[in-house]
C-alpha cells in the first residue's frame, strides 16, 4: 500500500493515456449495459456480458498491479478494489462493481496525469540539450560533432539561434543569450570575452567562439537535471510518516471491515439482501477506509513543488528539502559571493618593505593563491600577472581552512592568507573609495610582506531579499571569515541584523549549532569551500549554484543555480505553498475517509456514493497539488 505513489511516479511517461483509454471503454459498456437492460429487462445476458466487460476493461490495470503487489506479499489499493468489485457480483451489484472499476481507473488516469505533468515540466529541461557542435580545430576549420565528443580546452562556434552546446568561456564575439531555462528569467544576458556561457541556453544574434570549460555530463544543465532526479526520489519527512504506517493502515481497513462484516452477520435480520446485506456494507466501509488519496497527499504536491521551482532555478534536492524550508526562521549569511557580488576587484598591491624583490614577492603569491579556491584568489591573480609576476613551481602546499594556504616557492616558504596567519604587521590602510567592502590578502615569508586590498560590492538584489525575509519574521546572520571592519561595512549596506566576523568554518558551524540550539529552524546560505560545515549543521543548506563549489553544492539542500539571491524568497514562499497543499490534502483524505466510514457504519450508504467518495477525495488531492505547477514567483529585483 505504501508503495503506491513511488509506482507511479515511476510509471513510464503517457501511462495515463492507456489507463484513460480503458476508463472511457469501461464506462461506455457500462452505459450499454443499461441501455440493454432497458430493453432486454433487468438480467439480460446481454447486459451481463456487457457488464463482465466493463468491469474486466476498467479492473485491468487494477487487477496487474494487484498481483505484483501479491507477489511481493503487500496489500495494495487495487487488491482490495477488484476484491469489492468480485464481492459487487456475489451479492447481485454488478452495475455498482462497474461502476466502482471504472471510477477507480479513472481516477488512476487523474492521477498519472498529473505525476505525468511533473515530469514533464522536468524533461522540459533536456529538450533545451543540443545534441551537436561546430568544433574549430587548430587551422580553424569548423566541424560537426556530437556534444558527447566535446572536451574540455576545446573551441566551438555558436551562431546566432543556435543552442550553445556545453560550458565554457566566451574567447571572441558578442552576442546575449537567454537563460531562460536554468534561471526562469525571461531576459538576455550580455556575452563579450571572458563572460561564462551555460549549455543548452540560446545565443540571440551574435556569433560567439568559446572555449569548452565542462563535458556535457559536467554541464550546468546536466548537474540540474541530475540534482532533480535525485529530488524525485528522495521523500518528505510526511510522506516517509505515511508510508511507514501504509500497510499497517491497509491491514486495518480490511480488519475493520471484516469485523464490521461479522457484527453486522450476527446482529442483522436472516434476510436482510441488497444494501442492507452485512457483505455489501462491509464491501462500502472497505472502500471509502482505502487510502489512496492520504498516500497520494503528499507526493502530488511535493513532486510539483520540485518542478515548479526547477523552472524558476531553484532546485529543491528532495521533499525533506520542500518540507522543511517551510520552517525556516532564522538564515545565516556568508558574505562574498552570497551578499557581495562576489568578485572583488584589487585596489592596492604594496609590497613591503620597498627595496624588497616586488616581482619574486607577488610571483609567490600569484603561485600560491593559483592553488585555492578562495572567492579573492581570481582577482590577486589577476593583478599579479598585471604587474609582472609568473607562476613557479610549489612543494609542500599545505591548506588551513578559513585562514591560508603556505608552500616552498624558490626555496622560501611563504604563507598566503590573513594578516594574522601570515604574522604580518600594523600597516596603514590603502587608499580605497569611502563606504567600499575593503578586504584584504596578505602574504609573507618572514622578511617580506605583500598586501592585497580588494574591493568589493554589494549584490543589487541583496538588500531587498533582506527586507522581504525580516517581513516574513524571519532572522537574518551574516556569518564570514572575512575582517571585522569589511564585515561592518557589508552589515550596514545589506541592512542584515546580527553578524559575526573572522570566523573559520568551524567557528560558523558551531554559529549555527547555536542558533539551532535556541530554538531556530536554521537554514544557512553559501557557496564556497569554506562554507561546507556549516551547510551541513544547518536544518536546511542552501547552495549558490553558480559559482558555488562542488562541495557547497553537495553539501545543499537547496541550490539557487543562477546565483539569484532573490530566489530565497521565491524558494521560501513555494514551500509554505507546498505545506499547506499538503495539509489541505491530508485533511481532505482523511476527513472523507473518516467521515464516510461513520456514515457507512451508523446510517449505511450505497456502494457508489463511498466509492464517488473515495475516487473523488484522491483527485482533489491531485488536483490540488498539480496547481503548484502554475506557482507565480515574485518579479525579478532589477539589476
């Protein structure tokens, strides 16, 4: 029984066009049997064999999935249908055994349908997937080749409408490509050398030569896809609750009903026939007990909820995720890359002392930072090699998280990190534009001291976020290695409500621990590295996507794939959406359950009322969770 929503989510794709197909060819002998009837008088053989039909067309499917379920020694939902509708013709309700058959399939229709539709707002994702490339070789002569065959360092030509085929980096030309289908937003970014392309987005009008930085089972489009699925199997925590107690559940309904049968044997009048018999009222309160639409409740809005987050690049990594964001009060920040635009830009590189060797200090530094991925090394890189420095060779690299990396360069060892790891001095700050987030890299061997200042900016959207989650109640931390003093500046212009400074990624671990431990449904928000144990003590981790790490990501429950921090919110209110589908649903599923049972027990009911009951409760429910498809996200903050 509790396998019933993980079979049909696996069902393969337009299942419910077969069932569809046998739920009208049961109805419609249904309605030729009365209308034989009407001629032929009631017992016609005619409309008994159009009856036998009927019931054989609208039970198949019922009566294949039954027997497996058998096989495995489960009571399923459709066992127990087609032993109602066998139990219809011992006690001459055949018409009410078609009708319950013809009901039930098609409610099964219904509710592949909607399954159906869930995945296909998934699959939509690999249509965006080219299947073919132009490759440049080395004298410049294009060739068609298959995506698959594309590696890494490789050069591909994209035309204007053309699908770009994999990752990579733009070399020539520009053009603006829609990413419409990673990101949800219907805008074209600007591409021009050095700006990032995503495969199966859409270049508009201008011809672009890129270099392949991923293989296509690397690709961002990939990655989404796989996380996706990964969704798709994984349950909520409600769903986990219903499954546990299914077959349980099940065994009780045929209990109950077996028990009701033999009270109502022993107290009802020896001839007592039809609706009144014990048989028939045992076989109405086994219908309406049958919980199809409770083990339905949550799958339907879950698995919907996925997809419609999918669409707007917000990839939830399973219902746990869906369930649990719902509860979130309280959200701890990092600052660069998830507040700050995350590309700090060097204002200053001073070398000291003065008469020192500049070209050997920032080529130490240049090596060693090429050797992390820490959100500053790209743009200490940069300026290095602006002024002059080279990579060499490095021995003995050693990393200490959320402080610094150190390694032998030309025979002396430097360190590279914070002032404090390094051991460098008390020098006088850079000249940098009043109210910028100063960072700063410093680098040392012992006898000469290199510093980097960056500078970095505020997000656009990030302000805004900020201000819609303190409308939701909900805390907002900023948690982050960086200095005190870029972390007051960044905590003043994101408008943010506590924050803490110069911590490793253990110190924001045991941050978070913190929260949890006054009482916060804590969820934590980052994308690098050093962002990983605190992902993983979060109640719910969510990832950047874009430039997030690997480890971020695998460590995330939630990944914003465009980097869009606005999506937090969308993220947020799609959950407390699907929450409340969810408990709208198992009200409704249990309530008509229950409601009904005591109607059949104190009052009796026909066979077709319970069974327009029970079909009835488990298509609102998946009705009611496939409207999440059509989920509306805010609009998008400007840039």
């Amino acid at each position: 029984m509790s396998e019933r929503a993980h079979e049909l989510e696996h069902e393969a794709p337009g299942e419910w066009r077969k069932l569809a197909f046998l739920a009208a060819v049961s109805g419609a002998l249904g309605l030729l049997s009365l209308v034989a009837e009407q001629f032929d008088g009631v017992g016609s053989p005619w409309a008994l064999a159009l009856v036998a039909v009927a019931c054989i067309t609208g039970g198949w499917n019922a009566a294949i999935d039954g027997w497996a379920a058998l096989k495995q020694r489960r009571i399923d939902v459709h066992l127990l249908m087609i032993a109602v509708a066998v139990g219809a013709w011992f006690v001459g309700a055949q018409a009410e055994g078609a009708l319950l058959l013809f009901l039930f399939s098609s409610a099964g229709a219904i509710e592949h349908y909607a399954l159906d539709r869930t995945r296909g707002a998934i699959d939509a994702l690999l249509d965006k997937s080219p299947k073919h490339a132009r490759r440049l070789g080395p004298d410049d002569a294009e060739t068609e080749v298959p995506v698959a065959a594309l590696r890494p360092g490789e050069r591909i030509v994209i035309l204007p409408g053309e699908l770009v085929p994999a990752d990579g980096t733009v070399l020539a030309g520009e053009s603006a490509v829609d990413e419409s289908n990673l990101n949800g937003e219907a805008k074209l970014a600007p591409k021009q050398p050095g700006a990032e392309v995503a495969g199966g987005t859409l270049n508009a009008w201008g011809r672009l030569i890129v270099e392949v930085t991923r293989a296509e089972q690397d690709s961002a489009l990939q990655r989404i896809v796989r996380l996706i699925r990964e969704a798709q199997e994984s349950k909520a925590p409600a769903q986990r609750a219903i499954d546990k107690w299914g077959d349980a559940y099940a065994l009780f309904a045929l209990a109950a009903s077996g028990l009701f049968f033999v009270i109502l044997a022993l107290t009802s009048p020896a001839d007592a026939v039809g609706q009144a018999s014990p048989l028939y009222r045992a076989m109405t309160l086994l219908v309406v007990l049958s919980p199809c639409a409770l083990v339905l409740s949550v799958p339907s809005a879950v698995l919907a909820a996925i997809a419609a987050g999918a669409r707007h690049g917000i990839l939830f990594r399973g219902g746990a995720a869906v369930e649990r964001l719902a509860d979130v009060d309280c959200v701890c920040f990092d600052k660069t890359g998830t507040l700050t635009a995350g590309i700090p830009e060097v204002a200053a590189l001073e070398v000291f002392p003065e008469t020192a060797d500049s070209r050997r200090a920032l080529s130490a530094l240049l090596t060693l930072e090429s050797a992390t991925t820490h959100p500053f090394a790209a743009g200490v890189v940069r300026a290095c090699l602006q002024r002059g420095a080279s990579r060499l060779p490095v021995q003995g690299l050693s990393n200490s998280p959320g402080q610094g990396v150190a390694g032998t360069v030309a025979g002396a060892r430097w360190s590279v990190g914070t002032r404090e790891f390094v051991g460098g001095g008390v020098l006088p700050a850079a000249a940098v534009t009043a109210g910028a987030i100063v960072s700063e890299v410093w680098a040392s061997d012992g006898t000469v001291t290199v510093r980097a200042t960056l500078v970095d900016r505020i997000r656009d959207e990030s302000r805004a976020t900020l201000a819609a989650l303190h409308e939701r109640k909900i805390r907002t931390v900023m948690l982050t290695g960086d200095r005190k003093e870029a972390a007051v500046v960044a905590a003043r212009q994101v408008g943010i409500q506590a924050y803490a400074a110069a911590l490793t990624p253990d110190a924001k671990m045991a941050a978070i621990r913190r929260y949890a431990a006054e009482g916060h449904v804590v969820a934590m928000v980052g994308d690098g590295v050093n962002d990983a144990p605190g992902l993983a003590a979060a109640d719910v981790a969510i990832g950047m996507g874009g430039r997030g790490s690997d480890a971020a990501l695998e460590s995330s429950d939630l990944v914003l794939t465009d980097d869009r921090l606005d999506r937090l919110v969308d993220a947020i209110e799609l959950s407390r959406c699907a929450r409340r589908a969810i408990r709208f649903n198992v009200l409704i599923s249990v309530g008509a359950a229950l409601g009904m049972a005591a109607f059949v027990v104190f009052r009796g009911a026909p066979l077709p009322w319970a069974v327009v009951v029970h079909e009835g409760s488990t298509i609102l429910v998946c009705l009611n969770g496939l409207r999440l498809l059509v989920h509306r996200v805010r609009p998008a903050t400007r840039r």
